[in-house]
C-alpha cells in the first residue's frame, strides 16, 4: 500500500512537471486556428479593434490592434496588419510601413504578409515612390506592383509586365495579368493586347484577349475582324463572334452571318445575333435563305431575342412542317400573353395533329396551364385530349388540378 501511494505521488510529480514546461513553452501562432487558445482578453480585444475598423474609426482601430498585438497570442499577425492598415488611413504612412516590418520580422509565416506586401506597396505609391515589380520574388505580389505601376507609369509598366506574361507563371497568374494589361488605354497597352489576340505572341492567352478586346469595343472591333479574317481555327473565329456580340457590333456579326461559307460559323453568327436582338437582321437572313438548318436556327435565335411577330407570321404562314414547328417552339420559349395567343390561335386554325402537338408543349413550356384548360375542354380527338391531360398532370397549378377532378368525378 505505501509502494502504491508513492508511485502515484512520483506519477503526479512527473505530470506537473510537464504541465508547467507545456505552459513556459511558446506559443505556436501559426497553428491552425482550432487548436490555439487565445490569451486572455484576446479575443475581446480583438473583436473591439474590428468593430471600430468597420466603423471607419481608424485612430481606435490602431490603439485596439496595437493592444492585441502586444499579447503575443493567436491574433497577434493580424492584429499588426489590421495597425499597418488603420495607421495608413489615418495617412501615418511611416508608422504603417514600420508596422508592416514588425509584422515581416516577426511573423515570417503569417498568411498577412501577402496582403501586408500590397499595403506597402499602396502606402509607398501614396508617398510618390513608385513600386519596382522586379524587386519582389512573390510573384502575385510582383503583380500586384504591376497593376499600382500601370497606374502611374504604364509606359515602364507594359514591358514589365510582357516580360511577367513570357514567364513561368501560372495560367491564373498570367490571366490576371493580361486583365491589367487590358484595363489600359494606353496605346502601347492596347497595341500588346493586339497582338496576343492575334496569337502572334503568348498564344495560350490568346482567346482571352479576344474576349478583353470585346469588353473595350470601339476601335477594337477593328482588330477583332482581322482576328477573324486571318484565322483558321474555327474556335478562334467563334471566340471572335463571341467578343464582337459583347461589344454589341451587329453590323460585322451580321456581315459574317450573310458572307461567312462555314454553316458551323454562319450558326455560330446567327446566334450572337440572337442574344443582340437584332431582329431586322433576322428576319432579313431568313428571307434571303433556303437552308433548313439555317432557318431552324434562326427562328431560335428569333425567340432568343424576342422576335414574336416574325415568329408568330413564319408559325402561320411557313409550309415546311419542320420549320413550323420550330417556330411553334419559339413562341413556346418567348413566352408571354402575345406568344400564348398566337398559340392557341394556331392549335384551333391548324388540322395537323403534330402541329398541334407542338403547340400543346409550347403552352406547357410557358406554363400557362389556363390556355391548356381550355383546349382540353374542348378537345374531342381522344389522342390530343390524353396529350392536353397529361401537360395539365404534371403542371401543379390549382385551375389544371380543379379540371383533373372534374375529369375523375364524371
């Protein structure tokens, strides 16, 4: 028994030992969260320094963050790069930077140096001192001095920044780049982005500078033509089509709609037009064509862009029952009263069967469960009825299911 009791006394000892060792021992600050413990008042503190942040009370925000700092505990980085950026709002810009070197020294690890690296640089342009992307190693935060150089020296700027696009940067890295390239209007800038468009350099990078000529349209548009005239490669060409739809030229998509001899291009071209709305052009290629296909797509592009008139006269007039039902379709995707009326005019005038099929799909596509009510109502040809109940079935709306009782009662 007293064997017993000093072995549990030296067990004891031993453990208390190691517990008092364990609390002299650092903190790991860059421990996952988790498995920190704040010190006391930490978290407190750190959450009252945040709070006047986000209320714009920097002078406090500084002072709180300081305070958190000084704890040496989980929140210490980032309470030193939440000081650097309180101290620069207020424009104490040497303290930020000093402040930044702290957290630098001090935490080599922290997941705020990237953020506090770009602070600096922020803070340094703010005191005339332009940022030198060749001194930085990281390379997003080289970028990140590219994009502040581009702002105040773009001239300097845009051989740095081809430099970065020839290199062994990632695909995500060398798209971000190319983005800052295309936020200049210097024609340097534009000249370069011109070039990539036109694969001449960097051609992994080429379809995305078509789509950034795109968004800046204009005189861009010029380029973008010639991208297409002089390239071979069909999904270049419809990267083209693609850019020149956003940038809202129908002319030229219309021009390459009539002249372009690929049908997959010309299919392509048509349905930019679609999404521009170019109704007049349309109608005017639907006119001037003999293809099926092409009419096919063309009607879509009709019901694409909301072209009901066209598409209601082709629905009514047009002999091709293939072509027929695909405006029927389009009216289906269209949607709306005006389309739903044609609709229903077309199933009453029209004796054939399957076009009245499609025009029951039509109404089921837009929902409109009241118009297939009717039609049901009177319908007395067995297999169009089951057609009509069926749509009506799996629709959910009150007026269909009050009609599918009446159907059961009888």
């Amino acid at each position: 028994m007293k064997l017993l009791t000093i072995f549990i006394y030296f067990i004891t000892l031993v453990l208390s030992h190691a517990l008092v060792a364990a609390q002299q021992l650092p903190i790991n600050d860059f421990a996952p969260q988790s498995t920190e413990k704040a010190k006391p008042g930490e978290e407190e503190a750190y959450s009252a320094a945040q709070q006047k942040l986000n209320a714009n009370q920097f002078a406090a925000a500084a002072s709180g963050f300081d305070q958190v700092a000084r704890m040496a505990g989980r929140h210490a980085d980032g309470a030193l790069y939440w000081k650097a950026y309180s101290q620069s709002k207020l424009g104490q810009r040497s303290e930020a930077l000093s402040t930044i070197a702290v957290l630098r020294k001090g935490y080599p690890q922290s997941r705020y140096l990237k953020e506090a690296a770009a602070l600096e640089i922020e803070v340094k342009q703010s005191m005339g001192v332009a940022p030198n992307p060749d001194a930085v190693a990281d390379e997003e935060i080289k970028l990140e001095a590219l994009r502040s150089l581009m702002n105040s020296d773009d001239e300097r700027a845009i051989p740095i920044l081809e430099k970065f696009l020839s290199g062994n940067s990632s695909p995500k890295l060398k798209d971000r780049a190319l983005f800052v390239l295309s936020q200049s209007s210097s024609p340097k800038a534009q000249e370069l982005l011109g070039k990539i468009a036109v694969g001449q350099d960097h051609p992994e990078l080429q379809t995305k500078a078509i789509h950034y000529l795109g968004i800046e349209g204009g005189r861009a548009n010029q380029t973008l033509a010639s991208v297409y005239s002089n390239s071979k490669d069909p999904e270049i060409k419809k990267s083209v089509l693609h850019a020149l739809m956003v940038s809202g030229d129908k002319d030229r998509v219309y021009a390459i709609a009539r002249q372009e001899p690929s049908t997959d291009l010309k299919l392509e071209a048509i349905h930019q037009l679609g999404v521009m709305g170019a109704h007049e052009e349309l109608h005017q290629l639907y006119k001037e064509s003999n293809n099926r296909q092409i009419k096919q797509e063309l009607l879509h592009s009709m019901a694409i862009g909301g072209d009901i008139p066209s598409l209601i006269d082709v629905a009514k007039t047009e002999t091709d029952p293939e072509i027929r039902k695909s405006a029927i379709r389009g009216l289906g995707i269209s949607g709306g009263r005006e389309s739903a009326a044609a609709l229903v005019s077309i199933y009453q005038s029209n004796a054939d069967k399957e076009t009245k099929i499609e025009t029951i799909h039509s109404l089921f596509i837009q929902g409109d469960a009241h118009d297939l009510v009717t039609l049901a109502k009177a319908e007395t040809d067995p297999e169009l009825k089951k057609e009509l109940v069926h749509r009506i079935s799996i629709m959910g709306s009150k007026e269909g299911n009050e009609y599918l009782m009446e159907l059961l009662n009888k």
